[in-house]
C-alpha cells in the first residue's frame, strides 16, 4: 500500500496546480474512483474546478474532503529540488502540496482501494469532496458545492477532511474545530489641516488611538473547553499623505478576531460599535465574515479516528482547534461531524515542503481504519482488545 499511496502522491504532485488550477488532478482522481462505481459529478463554478463523488445511496455517508490547489513556490532557486518534481531523499518526499494536501488525497484513494477490495458491501455511502479553491480565496469552492448538495437535501453524516495536523509526531493531533474569522475595515474621518494650527484640524489618528486601546484589551470571552479566548488584533493601519506637516483627514485600520463558539458575529460586531461610539468618533466600519467557528464533539467520527490512529501508531492523539481556517467551516453546514487529520504540518507552505515517506503507509491504513469502524456491520460480535493497550488509551481519551 505504501508504493501505491506514494506513487499517487508522486503523480499529484507533478501537476502545476496553483490555486486556482486543479491541473488535472481530479481526473487521476476520478479514473481511480470509477473503478470502483463511484458516481462523479464534476461542479464547475467560475475558474474553479470541483467534485463530488459517492458510492452507495444510503447513510451514513462518510465523505472524505481536500483541495488539489497548492500555494505558490516561493522562489524556485531556494529550493533544492524542483517543487514539481517529486524528489525522494532522505526518507522523504519533496513537492509542493506534498504536506499540504496531495499526500492525503493519495491516501484517501489507497484508503478506499483497500476497504473495498474487503467490503464491497459495505453499509451506507463513502463520499469525496474535492475543490481547486482552498488556497485562494475559497469563494468558488467547497462552499458552493456544499449549497448545491443543501439545495438538494443532501447531507453528509461524517467528514474527514485531509489537512495537515499533526505536530512534532505523526499521529499526534486530531483538529475537531477551528476558530471563526472576522474582520473589520474601519475608516475614522477627522479634519486634515495644517500641524502648526491643530486648533483647525481635527486627528483621526489621535482621536482613534483610545478606543483601538480599549478594543485591544478588551477581554471578548473566556474560551471553553476545547477552545482559547477570542483574540482581537489589528493587522494594518495607515494615515497621511507622507508630509511631516499635514495632520491626516482619515485614518484607515483593518482588524481581525479569532473567536471560539463562545461567541457569535453578532455579539463581536456590537461590542465593537459600542465601543467606538462610546469614544465619540466619526467612522465607516465594514465587515467581512471568513468563517464562523465550527466544533465537532467526541463521538463516533472522534472514537472512530482515534482508534485508528492508536492502532497504527499507538500514538495518543490530541484534540486541538489551534490554527486557521480551512473548508471544514463550509462543511460543518451539512455535516454534524466534520475532523482534520493528515501528515505533520512542519513544512507547508514553506521552502521544501515535504513529507515523511513512512507517514503515507500509515496515514491510508488510518483512512482505511475509520472505513472499517463507521461502515461494517458490527452486529456480530468481534474480539476486542478494550481490556487490553486500545482500550486503556480509549478509556484516557474519552475521560479528558
């Protein structure tokens, strides 16, 4: 299986697609599926090219979800092999989008080959969900194929979504949510004048500065257990007109937060007026929501994927929502329970980028792991190893 997960990868990897070109990459992907009588359908949406296959009518669907776009290289002369060329030295595989996700998607395929080749007759449905538009700006994307499958009342039950996770070992995180993201474009009109007669003008900038103090110490909620607080931060801020003698007419802030669930849009974005007209101040404040936060809580896909990853690595995984977005925020829509788990994220997005060639066996037996927990019948009772190592660990996870 590990030829064949790297040998997929090696393929993907070849394929120039930075965001938002797919190159070709969900036609190999396909050509692997419909051996299999998956059900393809292509969604093209603008630029971006998407897809949704299933195999089987009835639930629960288990999807498996990721992007075929990569990032750009950065400067090619600093890498040491060509980022599109996947190299192998040292134990590892070289590529851009190798972390960051073809890897994954190699293995979601390998993952599917060898659980059919057991249990064709598997119960409910496996799904994949694959777009161009993760890198970029994911307008084109997972979530206009999620609309789609809305509109229509299609749901999906379980959601693994193939993004890099995994910290200083393979197999050590397991990301059940992520932080919403919100931003602000705020505009504050003062009086541009002359500096050597204030009395004239009025500075937007000084006029700004107590409020932007407050709104950085305010404490926005206390986070939960799965969790941080929400954190607000500006992220650019630019007045004047590069003279040392004009006080500036306008001053121009973008800001961003990061909240948990335990809070809303709603509640952010009144704190914030509230504050800014408590200061008094004349302003344009528009909004732009990336995402709202998304938690998946320990249940069948969390025992599912946990067991897997004990058995293959007999690593204990963590729960984490620490990190960016990703297209699990669109999912989570349709999908009550929607986790990330891929390779170490080290390297994405950076020089090099590469993954461990011993991590691909094991990350396509973990897929293939969570087919076998949510998608056999299990009414026949099967040796259990729960008074043994797994079930100790599984009794440590589910007790924190």
């Amino acid at each position: 299986m590990s030829d064949d997960t790297l040998t997929l990868a090696q393929t993907l990897i070849s394929r120039r697609s930075l965001t938002p070109s797919d190159d070709g990459c969900q036609d190999i992907l396909i050509s692997h599926l419909e051996k299999h009588g998956f059900h393809i359908e292509k969604m093209h949406f603008d630029e971006v090219d998407n897809l949704w296959a299933r195999r089987g009518t009835t639930a629960p669907v288990l999807c498996f979800a990721g992007h075929t776009d990569v990032v750009p290289t950065g400067p090619l002369e600093h890498w040491d092999s060509d980022p599109f060329i996947p190299t192998i030295r040292d134990g590892r595989l070289f590529g851009r989008g190798a972390a960051d996700m073809k890897s994954s998607l190699a293995a979601f395929i390998t993952a599917i080959d060898a659980f059919l080749m057991q249990h064709a007759q598997h119960q409910g449905s496996i799904a994949l969900l694959i777009t161009s538009d993760e890198e970029g700006i994911a307008v084109d994307g997972t979530v206009k194929v999620v609309e789609t499958l809305k509109a229509r009342g299609e749901m999906i039950d379980f959601c693994i979504v193939g993004e890099p996770t995994c910290s200083e070992k393979f197999g050590d995180t397991i990301k059940n949510g992520r932080r919403g993201s919100l931003s602000g474009n705020l505009t504050i009109r003062g009086v541009q004048g002359h500096i050597a007669y204030p009395h004239l003008a009025k500075n937007p900038i000084h006029l700004a500065a107590p409020a932007i103090a407050e709104l950085a110490q305010t404490e926005w909620d206390h986070g939960n257990e799965y969790f941080p607080p929400t954190t607000w931060h500006v992220s650019n801020i630019n007045a004047g007109t590069g003279a040392t003698n004009v006080i500036p007419g306008t001053l121009h802030l973008l800001f961003n937060f990061r909240f948990s669930t335990a809070s809303t849009v709603e509640s952010l974005q009144s704190r914030v007026h509230d504050i800014l007209d408590r200061h008094g101040l004349d302003y344009d404040l528009q909004w732009e929501l990336s995402g709202k936060p998304f938690l998946t809580p320990k249940a069948e896909l969390a025992e599912a994927l946990h067991d897997a990853i004990v058995t293959v690595t007999a690593i204990e995984p963590q729960l984490s929502t620490s990190g960016g977005t990703s297209d699990g925020r669109f999912i989570a829509d349709i999908c009550p329970q929607v986790i990330e788990f891929g390779p170490r994220n080290a390297t994405i997005h950076k020089l090099n980028e590469h993954v461990e060639l011993e991590d691909l066996e094991k990350l396509s037996k973990i897929y293939q792991g969570v087919m076998e927990h949510l998608l056999i019948d299990k009414t026949v009772p099967a040796q259990s190893d729960h008074g043994g190592f797994i079930g100790a660990l599984k009794k440590i996870f589910w007790s924190t």
